[in-house]
C-alpha cells in the first residue's frame, strides 16, 4: 500500500492527476482504513471538480482520523464556494 500511496503522491507533483487518482483507488482497495489515502484522493477529486467524491474522501479521512485538521480546512473551503 505505502509504494502505491508513494507513486500516487508522485503523479500529484507531476500533475498527472488521473494517475494519481488510480494510485490512490488500488491502494485505499488494499488498506481501507488509511486516512492519508483518502485525503490525498479528496484532493485529487478536488482538483479533478468532482466535488461529490471529493466531499466523500474528505468525510471518511474525517471519520478515521478525526484530527485531519487539514481535511476539515478543505471541507470548509468547499462548502463556502458552493
């Protein structure tokens, strides 16, 4: 999971957003329950204007982490634009 997580976050700084957005699908497929995955997707959806699946990624990084300051930072700022 961690080298899929790693390649996701390499495609996300070369801006190929739709790699990384696969990355981090087959590796939250294998660890569900990493927070970090589904924050870093909700970014990827985010960027991609899908803010449904967005709000979701951002929702379960929230539900198992619920110190992600930063994804109820990103929440907000979502909400606040629609």
């Amino acid at each position: 999971m961690a080298v899929l997580y790693n390649l996701g976050n390499s495609f996300y700084l070369m801006d190929q957003f739709d790699s990384a957005k696969e990355s981090y699908l087959t590796a939250i497929e294998l660890d569900p329950s990493s927070a970090e995955c589904h924050f870093n997707l909700g970014t990827i959806y985010n960027i991609l204007k899908e803010t449904s699946q967005c709000i979701s990624h951002y929702e379960k990084s929230i539900e198992l982490d619920p110190n992600n300051q930063d994804a109820y930072l990103c929440l907000k700022k979502i909400f606040e634009q629609e």
